[in-house]
C-alpha cells in the first residue's frame, strides 16, 4: 500500500506540473501533505516533516550554490569563463570537445559534491557551446554523466566513503576498483548515450535555456585580449577543487596513519567544508576577476546579486523535493522496501543493487538510499565470501537508478537545462539509470577476477 501511495502521488505531481501547468514548487508542496496524509502520518508531524525536509535540503546545498552561482557569474562577467572556453576549444579541437568537458567533469567530479561540480562547469560549458555554436545539452549530459559517476563510486564522495565504513571495506580497494568500473561507465552513458538521447528526444537539444542556472554563463563578448589569461581564469575557476582535493588528502593521510585530531587538522577540515571553500574562491574570484583588473565593486556586487537571482526559484523547488523525500522517508516508505527482502537467497552483489534501487525510487535521495541499504544487508552478508569492496559499489550503483521527482538532482538537471518535465525523464532519468545497470554489470565482471 505505501508503494501504491507514492505512484499515485507521482502520477498526481506530473499531472499538476506537466497538464494543469501548475508551479513546480506550489505542486512538490501540496502532493507532500497529500502523501503525509495517505500514509498515515500523525497530523500533528506533516508540517515539521516537511519543513525539516526542505530546511534540511536548502542547508546543504543554497550556501553552495548561491556562492556557486556568485563564483560562476563573476568568471563570466570579467570574461574569464570565455578565456577557458576558447582555450579548450584551441586545445581539444571542435570534433572532441565533448570529450574534453567530460574529462573535467570527471576531474572536477572526483574532489566535487554533484552540485558543487555543476554550478563551477556550467557556465563554462554554456560558454562552450555558444563559442561552438552547439547544443548546450549535448555538452551538457555528458559533464552531468561523469559528475554522477563519480558520486555514485568514488570515495570521498559520502555514499561510497560511509558504505566502506559500514561494510569495513578498504577505502583504497574502494577507489581503485571504482575507477576501473567508472570510466568505461561514463564512456558508455555519457558521449555514445547522448547520440541516441539526441534521437529521442530531440526538442531537449534545440532549446536555449532561460531564467536557469545557464543564464550564469551568458556574460557578454570580450576580444580575446580583453579578457583575463588562461591561467588565472583557470585557477580561478578550479580553486575549490584544489582546496577541496588538499584537505581530502590530509584527512586522508591523518586516518590511514591514525594520528589523532588536533586544532591543525580541524583548520584543515574547515577550509575544506564545500561552504567554507566556496567563500573563499569567491573572495579570491572578486580579486582576480575584479579588483586585479580595476573593475569597480559596485559592478562585481551587480553581477552577484544577478546570478542569485537567477537561482532563487531553483532553490525553492530543491526544497519542495527535499520535503518529499522527508515525508517518504518518515511515513515509511523504506521500511515496506526492505520488509520486501527479508530472508532472501539472492547474490549479496545483486540484493544490494536491488534494495538501493528500490530506496532510491522509493524515496530519491542517492545517500539515504545507501546507507539504509548497507543497514539491511549486512546480515546477509554473514557467512558468504563475497567481497565487500565491490559490494561498496553495487550498493553505489542501486543508490543512483531512474532519478525522478522525488530526487534532489532530478530538479537541479531540470532547471539548469531549462528542461521540460518530459525532456528530463527522457534524458537525466534514462542517464541514470544506464549508470546504474551498467556498474552492477562491470561490479559483477570485476567479481570474476578479484
């Protein structure tokens, strides 16, 4: 019955947001209670879940995407973002400049949250394809496929990091067996699917994106002499990777050696917070794009309260899908899923997969889908063989399938695209999907050799 609650209560939001046209943020917001209620959730509880589920979204991710899209619009207005662009389109060549924007995707992915990852590349792809003259999608799927692969496997992204905790895998086995399944991974459902996604859904590759997270990127034309040079526009716009990379690796050296926490390591793990980062590469951005260049601050303070609201409605439709998630979780729904399974006989490799693929759908979010994944399959892990770093990454792969409305990042895809409805369930949602089938088939390879 909870399973039934939820279909019916999605098949109600695509109505309201698709048919009735009706706010997409109004609609998250009213199919939430609408569900709370079905569920049986004790009335006076509705309202706090969903506030919490919103609070708890918007606290995650609007510090970082507000300095995000600030650190983004102040590379494009100063031209930074231009001098990258027109750089790797020197480098790479038009023919494979997809190919280089998923190689720093992949770069970016591996020390970046996914939306960390996507408000620095964004402008910077937009600015690609607007040089090139080219879809912005077609450069854009790809960079969104090697963002997600890498959160779905690479340690020190969360799941993949506490799954290792909770299976007590080997964080480096972990890491160098996702990179052996994450490459040809993002091969395969990121260039060679956009072929086929351009087919199907063609509309989604002719539009030109409006009031989104692209609108970041669409600063005005310099002469190339105007603009700032590669290399401080480049170091610009990968300073949280660098600061983020630094205090991945100090932390990383401080557990593998077990030295015990002091005030340097907690400066360290400050700096290294995606808030704190993304402050501090906004401050130095107002000096290289800015004040290095003798622009005014009145005019850099424009070009940030510009970007921010360009996000603002974004950001409130993040937290209407954060409260569904919220209401999901606390009426349930993940408990029914894994009552589904109990006592079951199924390779520990493809329950895992299983379970978080049901959690993911379920309940949206990729890390809660993991974690509770990880919480009901140990037990059955007891007495088998299996190895339990390339569980990490089965349970990985299940925690990302068919991204819908009930995720957080099918609407960060949505509204930075400019995507309709129809156009992100047959482009994002089939995307993730193939990334989760095909890492459970390489997980299961690999099993064959180690």
């Amino acid at each position: 019955m909870p399973l039934l609650i939820v279909a019916l209560g999605i098949i109600l939001l695509l109505v309201l947001i698709m048919k009735l046209e009706v706010n997409t943020f109004i609609s998250l917001i009213v199919v939430s209670f609408l569900i709370a209620f079905a569920l049986g959730m004790p009335l006076n509880e509705i309202v706090g879940t969903i506030q919490s589920g919103l609070g708890d979204t918007l606290g995650g991710i609007a510090l970082v995407f507000g300095l995000g899209a600030i650190l983004g619009k102040l590379i494009a207005d100063a031209g930074g973002a231009q001098r990258i662009a027109i750089t790797l389109i020197d480098r790479f060549g038009e023919k494979r400049i997809q190919w280089a924007v998923v190689a720093a995707g992949f770069i970016l992915g591996i020390a970046l949250f996914f939306e960390v990852g996507l408000v620095l590349l964004i402008p910077i792809v937009y600015q690609i394809s607007k040089q090139l003259r080219v879809s912005f999608l077609w450069l854009g799927l790809p960079m969104t496929t090697a963002l997600s692969v890498t959160h779905a496997f690479l340690p020190p992204h969360p799941g993949p990091t506490v799954i290792a905790q909770q299976y007590g895998a080997n964080i480096g086995l972990v890491l160098l067996y996702g990179f052996i399944i994450a490459i040809p991974t993002v091969i395969l459902a990121g260039p060679l699917f956009t072929v086929f996604a351009r087919k199907f859904v063609p509309s989604a590759f002719e539009k030109e994106p409006e009031g989104s997270m692209a609108s970041i990127g669409d600063a005005k034309q310099f002469k190339l002499e105007d603009t700032p040079g590669f290399g401080v526009s480049a170091l610009t716009a990968l300073f949280p990777v660098l600061l983020m990379a630094l205090s991945t690796v100090i932390v990383l050296l401080r557990d593998t050696r077990g030295l015990e926490s002091n005030a340097f390591f907690d400066f360290i793990e400050l700096i290294g917070a995606p808030t704190t980062v993304m402050l501090l590469s906004v401050l130095l951005a107002l000096y290289t794009m800015g004040i290095a260049r003798k622009i005014p601050m009145k005019d850099l303070m424009k070009s940030a309260e510009s970007s921010i609201a360009a996000i603002g409605m974004m950001l409130l439709i993040l937290g209407g899908g954060g409260s569904l998630k919220q209401v999901l979780i606390d009426g349930g729904v993940a408990d029914t899923v894994a009552d589904m399974f109990a006592g079951s006989t199924i390779s520990p490799l493809i329950l895992a997969w299983l379970i978080a693929a049901l959690m993911r759908i379920a309940q949206g979010s990729a890390t809660v889908a993991a974690l509770a994944t990880a919480g009901l399959v140990l037990p059955m892990m007891a007495g088998t063989d299996v190895n339990v770093e390339l569980m990490v990454l089965a349970t990985g792969a299940g925690s990302i399938i068919a991204s819908h409305v009930n995720d957080t990042g099918f609407w960060i895809v949505k509204e930075s695209f400019g995507l309709t409805m129809k156009e992100t369930f047959g482009t994002w949602t089939v995307l993730e999907t193939l990334i989760s089938v095909f890492g459970l088939v390489f997980v299961l390879l690999l099993s064959l050799f180690v």
